[in-house]
C-alpha cells in the first residue's frame, strides 16, 4: 500500500522559512518522480517544484525560484521542501505527488500540511 506523509507544515511570519518533509512508503522510491503542490482556498491545486529519480532534473514554478529548494534522500524515502523567505501568499495546503513517469503508474498523492504565513 503506497503512502505518503508529509510534515513540517506550521505558522511563520513572513521572511522565515520552513521545511517540509514528505516520507513515502509502499514505492520504490528511486524510482519515482516526488512533487510538491499546493492549494490555497479558492484556487487550484498547483506545481510547486519536481525532482527526478536521479536528482539532477529539478523544476520550479517561478513564484518560488530563488526561495524553495526541493531535494530527496532515497535511504530515508523521503523527499523535502525547504521554503526560505515565505510570503503571505505561499499560505496553502501543501500536497506531496509521487509518480512513475516511464510505466504510467500514480501519482499518489499524501494529505496535505497546512503552510500559513503571517503578514
């Protein structure tokens, strides 16, 4: 059974940064494309940043180039997202996504940990 369970989600004011952590479980890991999404109320559930199987293949909306970084560890299974300079409008559900590009399999998606920056 495949799970994924984020954590690290909280209330900062703004300019101050968090890190999340996604563990996954029930996957093999390295080979899974691991994402970040995120939904504020009233609006779609958008991409965040991406990482390959192999780390070297990183995307990031451009709202968060510059202030996130999206990074894995394949002997922990778990993926991060460290959120530097947070702005009042990063405040959001964020959602970790695993998928298999290459044999069509997911994405699966965690439950979501609440992000609320303070102005």
């Amino acid at each position: 059974q495949v799970q994924l369970v984020e954590s690290g989600g909280g209330l900062v004011q703004a300019g101050g940064s968090l890190r999340l952590s996604c563990a996954a479980s029930g996957v093999p890991f390295s080979t899974y494309t691991m994402g970040w999404f995120r939904q504020a109320p009233g609006r779609e559930r958008e991409l965040v940043a991406r990482i390959g199987p192999s780390e070297d293949s990183t995307y990031y909306t451009d709202s968060v180039k510059g202030r996130f970084t999206i990074s894995r560890d394949s002997a922990k299974n778990t993926v991060y997202l460290q959120m530097n300079s947070l702005k009042p409008e990063d405040t959001a559900v964020y959602y970790c996504n695993a998928r298999n590009y290459y044999v069509g399999v997911g994405p699966y998606w965690g439950q979501g940990t609440q992000v609320t920056v303070s102005s």
